[in-house]
C-alpha cells in the first residue's frame, strides 16, 4: 500500500470507520512507514486536543439560523412529496380521461343505434307509411273522394255534395 492511498485513510482509522481488512492493511504500513507514522501521530494528537476544549455555547443567531435551515428542508420535503402525489393524480386523470373520451363516443353511437332501430321498428299508424322506406299510397284524395269514384282533379261541388249525404 502506498504512502498517499494511507494518508487519505488515516482519519477514517482514528474514527474507527475502516473495515477490518483495510484497517489491517494501514496499521501493517505505518509500522513500517515513519514519514506515515508521524502523520498519524500528529492527526491523533490533534484530534485529543479538540476533545479537550471546553464547548462553547453557540451564538443566538446562529441557532436561529440552523433551525430555520431545518424548516426549509422539512417544507421542501413536504413540497416535493406533495408535487410527487399530484404528478400521479394527474397522470392517472390524464390516463382516465382519454377512457372518458372513448366512453361518451360509445355512449352516443348507442344512443343513436338505439333511436334510430326505434324509428325504423315503430308499428304503423293508421293513414301513415309502415315503415321509412314504404311506398307512399296511389291516392292523396282521401277515402270519401276514394269512395265516389272522384279522383284529385274532380268536381269540388259533387264532393261536397257527397259529404253532405253521408252525414
């Protein structure tokens, strides 16, 4: 192992961060290292004297500052989950609303097939065609005009006459 791979490890063996293998590789090499040794020596050293000073409380605004950090952080938090939660909303609405189109085209081509199967099915009227595509009748004088012989071009004083006698 090398002097500089060892150097950048050193930290993490005095936290006791390392693996046990690893752990094992730096020890074996600062034994045999001094230049190593020392710089372990002089961080370990260090690090005792960091413990040793007493803790000083931190500033006012400083708290302020930290604790609006952590209230920032929380409301991205919750901004991001409820961005999250309406982006799946919305793509299931999307999704839902493609099937709505489709339904209400189907929905009214039924509704049309049916209206129209009634329009064409419907009994026949007495005076009326049977169907949509029935012949029209040969006549349009009406069954009096039918019965005395008198055709659409006839005399209008006999057809009142004969309606008159039949009443």
């Amino acid at each position: 192992m090398n002097c500089r791979a060892v150097t950048k490890q050193l930290s993490f063996l005095l936290d006791e961060r390392l693996e046990s293998e690893f752990a094992v590789e730096v020890s074996e090499h600062l034994w045999s290292c001094r230049k190593c040794n020392r710089e372990f020596m002089r961080l370990s050293r260090l690090r005792q004297q960091l413990h040793s000073l007493r803790r000083v409380p931190a500033p006012q605004y400083l708290r302020h500052l930290v604790r609006l950090h952590i209230a920032e952080a929380q409301n991205d938090y919750l901004v991001k989950r409820l961005r999250e939660f309406l982006e799946l909303r919305w793509s299931r609405i999307r999704t839902t609303e493609r099937l709505w189109y489709v339904a209400r085209f189907l929905g009214t081509a039924s509704a049309f097939v049916f209206f129209f199967a009634l329009y064409l099915y419907r009994p026949a009227r007495p005076g009326s065609r049977a169907g949509p595509f029935a012949e029209p009748p040969a006549e349009s004088g009406g069954v009096r005009a039918q019965e005395s012989g008198i055709g659409s071009g006839g005399d209008a004083a006999q057809a009142y006459q004969l309606k008159r006698t039949h009443d």
